[in-house]
C-alpha cells in the first residue's frame, strides 16, 4: 500500500467528512467510490445522446 503525505488543510477537510470512527482510508475509498460512480454515471448518461 502506497503512503500519501497529506496538507494540514486536506487532513482538516478529511476530518469534516468522518462519522464517529472512521478511519482516513475508509472516507478515501468512499470518496474514490463515489467518483467513480458519478464517472460511470456520466459516461453512460454520454452515449445515451447517440
């Protein structure tokens, strides 16, 4: 697993995102998910067009 060194105020935005115990990499993975979903999202809502 990859280390990433993180800006104070990217910890701070990370830390609003938490619910009670969540750990930095459980709200990553749920940001990267979510991104990915909208990504597909979008990708398909394209080809609709066509």
């Amino acid at each position: 697993m990859p280390t990433v060194d993180l800006d104070e105020e990217t910890i701070e935005r990370l830390d609003g995102l938490r619910v009670e115990d969540e750990s930095y990499d459980e709200v990553i993975n749920e940001l990267i998910n979510i991104y990915q979903a909208e990504e597909l999202t979008l990708f398909r809502g394209s080809d609709e067009d066509y």
